[in-house]
C-alpha cells in the first residue's frame, strides 16, 4: 500500500534515515513537497515495552499548559478534554486552578490511567477509537501525544470538530530541533514516535485542521513546541514548502554526523565515570542517554553507587541495576553525581546539590566534551 505525507496528502516520502535499534524496522521519511518528517511503516497500536521510557518529558509540561489556560479560559466553567492523560498531572493541577472545569480523561495506558480515575470521566483508549458529539468542548489540551498517533491530520480535524465554536486547543510536541544538540548520543528516531516536528510542520498542520495559532511555539525552545490555537473551523490544504524541505534534510544529515562523532566518544565517557568510581558515583537519569552510555560506550552500571530517576518508578531495575528516587541520594552518599538528562539538567543539578551537599555536580555535556578533546588529542 502506498503512503502519503500525512501533511500536505502528496505521494512524495523519500527515504532520508533509518534508526538503529527499530524493534520493528522504521524508516525515516521527509516529504519532498512539505518538509514533514514522518516514519513508516505507521502502526496504530504497539503493546507498551516493560521498561517505557519515553514519555519522561511529559510529566515537566503541564504548568506552560496550565499558564497557557490562565491566560486564555473562556471562563472558569469549562469543559475540556485532557488527551494522553498519562499520570494526570495536568488534571491534577488544573482542579486545583479551575475547580469549576469539567474534565475528560483519554489514557490508553491502563498502568498510568487510573490515576485519572477521580479528577475526570475516564476513558481507558487512544484518542481515534472515541468518538465524541460536535461542539461539545471549550479545550482540548493534548501533551506528548500527536507524535504518536499514526494519522495526526485526521485526529486535530476531529478536535476542531468536538470543540465549540472558538474553543481552545493546547498542543505540546518534542521539537526536531533538539536533534541539533551538540551532545547528541541517544537514538532520537525512536519506534514510538510516528512523526517528527518542526515549529513550521506543527503549526501547518494544526492550521489545515481548522485552527488559528494564537501563540506560536517558542523559537527558543528547542526541546518542546507549545502552541495555543482556536478553532476557526475551516480545514484547508496544504502547499509546498522548498525552505522546509532542505531545512529538514539538513537537519537529518546534521544529526547522524554529530550523533555517529559522540558515540565514538562514549567509551571515554565510560573510562572516565570507572576511574571516578572509588569516590562513589551515582547517575541521575537512566533514560535513553544512560541506555547508550551503557551499550555503546560500555559502561558497567554495576560500578555505580546509586541510579536515580524520580520519572520512571514503574520501573524497578535497568541494564541490572535497582533503579531509585532522588529521596536514595542522601543515604548512599555519592561523591559524584552526573545528570544523564536531555534538558532540565540545571534544575536537577542544582536539586542533586541540595540533597547531597559538597557532592562534585557533573553534566552530560561536560562529559562528553572532555572526552571528545581526549580523544582529538
Ligand atoms: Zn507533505
């Protein structure tokens, strides 16, 4: 069967980057008339993996979206839908904002939607199975979801139809851009992630749905694209964009060099940390950062003294080591603590200090850095 760009509806995917370690064999795909980065096959349903980390970044998000409400909620007696409601944080922060809101839970995850259970009429499905009576929300708030969905087009239309005449959509996405960081090590083209935005394909799409931005995302946000948009109703196609297309394939190209020169460099990372490890160490991170260092670097997690990740405490062990929250800290006393996180690292270094004072603060960049100049030198 052939596929189409999900944006622009044109048969024109051209193989840009095939991710390493795709559990069910994804390719890459840029459209070569709009720019959308877009990975096939699509699937609509994949059993979520023991030890699923990839919606860490989700649970950091809610207060832009809450701010976001603040700013533009009709009134304070709305009804809004929460999208991927995940552990419910935003629920959980919006009853405390608008206690007069009415909301809806979707959460396909069952090990994460009960939470859901008393702030919300819950719905245990993916979004494209439910189907809802027109114009019946005020706000749509849908977090760390679209990238997942195997027709994101199709779905944003459905949520121009459910809201009420200029009713609210909040949409956050992972950012493309973050590829671009200097210190890329981590496989970025995961299997989960069906599309992969730019601050232009978001918006297009969000625009040919039926809405209007009303705040666009930050250009200096290059981990996550927030936007607020309005229903105005009227879908529309889309055209080409050449810009988009080159800026796309660069970005891809950029990428795969800088990720293929860091991985190398992993081994030194991994030397360095062992040659740390009398003073005892401890990771704070055990994502997909700690997951490369690991397999492509080498590294020996037995050698640590404490793996912390306050995000994944439905996980009990990775790559055989007991994971633990940042509560640990304090009682294993490391003498190092590295923060392995892709953002938010100022934050959690400046939490780790606190929790173990005098403890020597090292960043994954840093890291990499020095490695990087041993092995030029
Ligand atoms: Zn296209």
């Amino acid at each position: 069967m052939q596929d189409f760009c999900e944006l622009c509806g044109r048969d024109g995917l051209t193989l840009a980057y095939a991710p390493e370690h795709s559990h069910r064999g994804i390719s890459v795909y840029v459209c070569c008339y709009c720019g959308l980065v877009q990975s096939l096959p699509r699937i609509d349903h994949e059993p979520h993996a023991a030890n699923d980390a990839v919606r860490f970044g989700k649970s950091f998000r809610y207060p832009i979206a809450l701010a976001a409400l603040k700013r533009h909620a009709p009134s304070d007696h709305f009804r809004v839908i929460d999208v991927g409601s995940h552990r419910s944080d935003f629920l959980i922060a919006l009853t405390d904002a608008f206690p007069a809101a009415e909301a809806v839970a979707i959460e396909p995850d069952e090990r994460v939607a009960a939470s859901a259970a008393d702030k919300a009429e819950l719905h245990v499905a993916r979004i494209e199975s439910l189907k809802f009576a027109a114009g019946t929300f005020d706000v749509i708030h849908s977090c760390h979801t679209i990238e997942h969905l195997a027709h994101p087009s199709r779905v944003l239309k459905d949520h121009a139809r459910i809201l009420k005449s200029g009713g609210l959509l909040l949409l956050d996405a992972p950012n493309i851009a973050l590829t671009q960081a200097e210190d890329i090590v981590e496989e970025w083209f995961v299997d989960k992630h069906l599309y992969h935005f730019s601050a232009r394909t978001l918006t297009r799409m969000v625009e040919a749905a039926g809405f209007e931005i009303i705040e666009a995302p930050d250009p200096r946000d290059r981990e996550n694209l927030f936007l607020v948009a309005k229903k105005t109703g009227t879908s529309h196609a889309v055209d080409p964009d050449p810009k988009e297309v080159d800026q796309a394939v660069e970005r891809i190209s950029t990428y795969a060099a800088t990720r293929s020169h860091n991985a190398d460099a992993l081994p030194a990372v991994a030397e360095e940390l062992i040659a740390m490890a009398p003073k005892g160490v401890a990771i704070w991170g055990a994502g997909r950062i700690f997951d490369t260092l690991v397999l492509h670097g080498g590294f020996d997690p037995k050698k640590l003294t404490a793996l912390i990740d306050p995000h994944l405490t439905h996980v009990a062990e990775r790559h055989g080591v007991e994971l633990s929250g940042p509560e640990a800290l304090a009682a294993a006393a490391p003498g190092v603590i590295v923060v392995l996180t892709r953002g938010g690292t100022d934050e959690i270094a400046a939490r780790a200090g606190t929790l173990v004072p005098g403890a020597e603060i090292i960043a994954f960049a840093d890291l990499l850095g020095r490695a990087r100049l041993k092995r030029a030198a």
